[in-house]
C-alpha cells in the first residue's frame, strides 16, 4: 500500500469510520450483550451508511469509533435500497464524514483500500484490487477475499474518497464438492449512495423498520447464513425460502439457497436458483460459478464449461472459476487446458488446494507423475490434516504401484477420520496393496475387516479369495499340498460369495475358475470359464484360460491311460486356443499353447500308427511356435522355442530342432526338461556322447526327469 493511501486509511478510521455493535439482552441472564458485528463509515455528520444485512434483526445498535471510544446510538433509517443491500442510518451526536466519489472513473485493475473493522477488531486497512466491474456499473467486484466483519466498509481511493461499500455475496462453489475460496468479495458503487443521499426522508425508527417485509427478508437470510455455517443445511434452505416469500427479488437468497442445496446434493434445484439469481442479474458472476459446479456434479459437463466460460468473461481474475473448469476439463478428458487452468486458478490464489489436486489428477493423466505427486505434496503441506487429500495420493501410488506409500497414506487416513477410511473402503484399498506386496496374511486380516465392516463387499470377497489362492500356490511351492488344498477351498469360498453378491462381473468367476484349476477340479473350473464366455463372448482370456483347463482334464486322463478321451478333450482345447487366437491375433501365447496341443495330439496319432496325419500335425505345431516366435521376436519365450524344437524333432529335423533347444537353454538354463529332451532329439540324430552329457544334467537338475510329463 502506497505511504499517501495508508495515511488516508489511518485518518479515515480516526475520524470516519465506525464498528458497528449490537446490543441484545442474554436470554438465560437477563444481562445486556454488546456484540460487535460489522463496519460502516459517516456519509454527512449524523448519518452512517453500511450494508442492510450487517444491522438487520438486532435489536439495537451503536456505533463506535473504536480509537476514541466515541459511541453514536442508531436513532433510525432515512434511506435504504433493498436491491443493493444500502442503509443509510440516523445516529445521535456527529462524526466527521468521507467524501464520495464518482464511481463512474473506477478502472478494472485500479488498487484500493478498504477500511473497516474486520473479525470486529480495532480496525484495518487492507489493499484491494477491482477485478471487474458488473452489471453496467451496479457492481465492482474485488480480486481479494473479505474477512467477516469487513461488510459495510468504505473502499477508498488514492484521493481518499469513497468509490464503494463492500459486501460479501454468495459463497464460491467448487465443482469438486461442496464450496471453496468463502464467500466472494464485491463493493456497491459509491454513485448508488449518492443517490440514496440525494433522497433521504425523515428518519423512520429502527424498530419499525425492521418490520418491512424487504427487510425480514434480510433477517432471514442472515438467520440462514447462520444455519448454513453451523452444518443445518435444511434448515438454512427453509430461511431462504421465507427470504424469497418477503422479497422474490433477493438474488443473495437465491444464490445462499443454492449453496445449501450443493451441500444436500439437489444439483437440480441448485441450476433453478442460479437461473432465477441470473434473470435479476444477467452478469452474476458467482450464479454462473455455482451453476456450472452444479451441471458438473450432474454430469453435464459442457453446459458447466460453458458457464465456467461466461463467468470467466465477466471476471478472468476469479480463481474458484479456473478451478471449477479444470474440474470439468478432467471429466471431459481435456487434460492439458485443465492443467492450464490450475496453473491460472494457483497464480490467483496460491492456496487453492482443491487446484492442487485437480492439477495432479490432470498430470497423472499425462504420465507426469513426478509433478502430480508434488501437487498432493503441497497440498497436504497446506492441510496436512484432510483424510481425502491423503486419499487421492494413497490412490495414486496403488495405480504407480508404490505399494508401500500407498499403505502408509491409506495408515494416515484411518489414523486421521476413522469414519472417513470406512466409507472410503480404505481396509479393502490397504489390504489391495499389501496383497501386491506378497504380503498375504496381513492382506487377508484387512479384508477381514472390510467385511466385518460391510458385509456384502464383493470386491473385498474377491481380493481375500486371491490372497488365500495365492498363499495355496506358495504351499504348493513348498510341497504342502493339505494345507495348499486348504487355502484353495478356502478361496473359492470368498469367490462364490462374491459372485452371490455380483453375479455379473466376469472376473469372480475367473479368479474361482483359476482356484479350481489348482485345486484339481478341472471339469468345475471349465464350467466357471463357460460362465464367464456367456457374459463376455468376446473374452479372449476366457477362451485361452477355459483352454488351459482343458488341457489339464485332457493330461489328466492320458496320464490314467485314457488317450482316446484325452484326444477328444485336446480337440477341444485346439478349438479353445483358436477362438482366441481369432479375438486376439497378435498375442504369442496363443499360438504356443495351440502349437503344443497340437504336437500332443501327433504324438497320439503317431504312436497309433497314423504317421500322415501326425506329420501334419507336428508341422501344424512347428507353424503355430513359429508364428509365436515372430509375435514375440524382441523377447521371445523359451516354451515357444521347446515347442518348435520337439514338432521339429519328431518329424525328424534334428539339427534344427537341436539348435531350437539350444535357445531354450540359454534362456531358461536351469530347466531339466529342455536338457534332456535336447539329449533325445542328440541320441535319435547319433550324437550319443553329447546326449549322456545332456541327460545327466538334467539329472543333476531334476533327479526324476525322466518320470515326469512336460
């Protein structure tokens, strides 16, 4: 603030401007109350104007000039705009008045001082900006945000005269929920008060006044404010209501009632109060604000943009605006503008948290990672206590698979809001992550309290039924087949209770389908695959995995000596792997896992003396490793090599399959199969020392190679 400025403001609040106190009796004492509540300057010697709201329902005021402790008792009122929120009060005793402006010269952009008493203290004088002027002149709109108690102060000029009174007009909605940035600060033209002044009348009592329906209406609307601040939403909705049945015209009420209704979540009603706020006054900034969060909130995301566009028009200087259009740019993909606009909503307001977390959002989008994990950095350094804020990041880190930052955040918010974690699922979240983390016990104690918690979690169902299968897998590692059978029951138990509660979504049946698998149900294991291809026919998954269990039925009985049903079920796993392959052409498994049944299916026909039709088998096999080979030529599998190498070895291409081995080996060289099925293919070609060589390492490896199916 310039040296002359703070002078003019320093003198005016000696001599002009006042704090204006209520005076009401304590109910349960009967004692006097003295309730400082707002600001209010001398216009002539005996008159003070302020806003309406700031003395409506008192029952007596005073003003004070706070420095000299000089006192003026409120006599009456001798002019008033409803419409603008202006009264002109009659005092007892005299001050010295400020002089007024012609608001008419105000210059968007022009830096100003308002002088008051705000939070009801000695007084202040604070610097201000005009962001905009609205309205054709009815309206100056301020880029800072007013303190409570600052209504009614004078907004002074470098010429010291008053060019505007301030008020507060409605709250700054946030299109991430719920409002943001407080109530939006603007100052009535001095040049309304002139006119007020050119027509005073004799003084009507303050009592009386007060009884005039325009001004109950006031009443009201303070009584709702009141409601509103302490959480009473449908009660402040029903003060608003009385506001509007006093006074129709009261676009504050309307815009105070839409915030109530945002908190409720009727978005609908919050739109038709904002229309009718917009009919009184077509360059309403906040109505547009409001009801481009609400259309957001419903979904309607480029009507919202649309107003975010118009308020932005009227005011480019309002951060709550930038913000609430990256909100609606996120929804609508357009992930660049809505980091631009919180790079714009942040240069007006560095403190805008909500734009912090918009911006990362956007940013994650765009594979920034490091810059989004910043943004919630900031923010929770700005409100290191918000459960949410920890929410988005937990969240975050789990899609970065920084399992265990994401388990720390998902730690603070239960620590934080209990409550909170429980609604927001955070022990099944928690229990996702530390399932990631081969952590399955204690997995499994998370989910179990997510269910303890609600029930009819499916999703916590499913992740304790992986974590259970997996714990099946890792004892069947260790050889523990009782205790593996037991964690593979036990997991397809929590699946068949997540498919009772979701019989829809394909994935429970998989995840039993796999359970079964292990467990050595083959036949049941099919039928949850079967499930899954009526509700998806396009599952290429489905087919391979249905499959897989086949060929494990088909292995199955060929190990009992039943090749002729085995031959039929491989046929079927041929036809399986096929309609994968047609979903999904370019994926190398595939054609690896087709090209090895096919290779089973000419070792039957050769071993039955069907030479012809195993040949063309072999060669059908040969093309399918071939193929997954190409697919996968940068980092190719070492089964597709094994698969070729064999299809080439019983059709007699031993040097070429040898060498195929070879690539096996060097890829996987800890696996006996590939040794000693490398020694065979060496012993049919005459290579009988090279082949003892083979065979006895991958006796080393496996002592029972010999034995086992591959």
């Amino acid at each position: 603030m310039t040296k002359n400025l703070q002078q003019i403001a320093e003198k005016a609040l000696t001599e002009s401007v006042v704090r204006l106190v209520w005076q009401k009796t304590d109910e349960e004492t009967g004692e006097p109350l003295i309730w400082p509540r707002a600001s209010g300057f001398f216009v002539a010697s005996n008159l003070i104007a302020t806003n309406i709201h700031c003395v409506t329902g008192a029952p007596s005021v005073f003003a004070e000039i706070v420095s000299t402790k000089t006192e003026f008792r409120v006599e009456g009122v001798v002019a008033f705009d409803a419409e603008n929120d202006l009264v002109i009060l009659k005092v007892a005793g005299e001050g010295i008045p400020l002089s007024v402006d012609d608001s008419n010269t105000v210059q968007v952009g022009e830096t100003v001082c308002a002088v008051g008493h705000p939070r009801a203290k000695d007084g202040e004088a604070t610097q201000v900006t005009i962001s905009g002027i609205q309205n054709s002149g009815k309206c100056l709109e301020i880029k800072e945000e007013f303190d409570a108690g600052h209504s009614g102060s004078a907004i002074l000029n470098d010429s010291g005269k008053v060019i505007g009174v301030s008020v507060a007009s409605g709250m700054a909605f946030s299109a991430l929920g719920g409002s943001g940035g407080g109530y939006a600060s603007y100052a009535i033209p001095a040049n309304t008060l002139v006119d007020m002044l050119a027509n005073v009348v004799e003084a009507e009592p303050f009592t009386e006044w007060q009884k005039r329906p325009q001004i109950r209406a006031y009443t009201e609307i303070r009584q709702g404010q009141t409601e509103f601040e302490q959480g009473k939403h449908r009660e402040s909705i029903a003060c608003f209501d009385a506001a509007l049945e006093l006074n129709p015209n009261l676009g504050d009420a309307y815009i105070n009632r839409a915030a109530a209704n945002l908190f409720l979540g009727h978005h609908k009603e919050v739109i038709a109060d904002c229309d009718n706020a917009l009919k009184l006054n077509t360059h309403h900034v906040i109505a547009y604000n409001s009801r481009a969060a609400a259309k957001f909130l419903l979904g309607e995301a480029e009507d919202a943009l649309e107003d975010c566009n118009a308020a932005l028009e009227l005011n480019p200087n309002y951060a709550m605006v930038y913000n609430n259009r990256a909100a609606v740019n996120v929804s609508l993909e357009h992930f660049e503008e809505a980091v631009a606009d919180c790079d714009s909503a942040l240069k007006l307001d560095p403190n805008l948290v909500q734009s912090y977390i918009c911006r990362a959002t956007a940013k994650f989008a765009l594979d920034q990672d490091e810059t989004a994990l910043a943004d919630y950095g900031t923010a929770l350094k700005l409100a290191p206590d918000s459960a949410e804020i920890y929410f988005c990041r937990a969240n975050m880190r789990l899609a970065l698979e920084d399992y265990t930052g994401a388990i720390e955040d998902y730690d603070k918010i239960v620590n934080l809001n209990p409550e909170l974690g429980a609604s927001l699922n955070v022990d099944r979240l928690r229990a996702d992550a530390k399932r990631y983390l081969q952590d399955y016990e204690g997995a499994i104690e998370d989910y179990d309290r997510a269910i303890q918690l609600d029930p009819k979690n499916d999703k916590a169902y499913n992740g304790r039924g992986i974590a259970k299968a997996s714990l099946g897998r890792s004892k069947t590692d260790e050889g523990d087949e009782v205790n593996a059978d037991k964690y593979f029951k036990a997991a397809i138990d929590d699946y068949t209770e997540a498919i009772t509660l979701d019989a829809t979504f394909a994935g429970y049946y998989g995840n039993r389908g796999h359970a079964k698998r292990d467990l050595g149900d083959y036949e049941e294991a099919i039928k949850d695959y079967d499930k899954i291809i009526q509700l998806n026919p396009k599952s290429e998954t489905a087919y391979f995995n249905r499959g897989h269990a086949k060929y494990n039925l088909g292995k199955s009985k060929a190990d009992q000596g039943n090749i002729a049903e085995a031959q039929v079920v491989y046929q079927d796993v041929v036809e399986d792997y096929t309609e994968a392959i047609k979903l999904d052409p370019e994926y190398a498994s595939f054609y690896n896992s087709r090209g090895w049944i096919k290779y089973l299916l000419g070792q039957f026909d050769h071993e039955r003396g069907d030479t012809e039709k195993a040949k063309k088998l072999f060669e059908a096999a040969v093309a399918d490793s071939d193929k997954a080979i190409r697919l996968k030529q940068d980092n190719p599998s070492p089964a597709s090599y094994h698969t070729r190498a064999a299809a080439k070895a019983a059709l007699g291409a031993y040097p070429e399959a040898i060498e195929d081995f070879n690539e096996t080996i060097l890829m996987k060289p800890d696996e006996a199969r590939y040794y000693y099925d490398r020694g065979l293919a060496k012993q049919a070609f005459g290579q009988h020392e090279a082949a003892k060589t083979d065979f006895q390492k991958a006796k080393d490896l496996d002592p029972d190679v010999e034995n086992k199916p591959f």
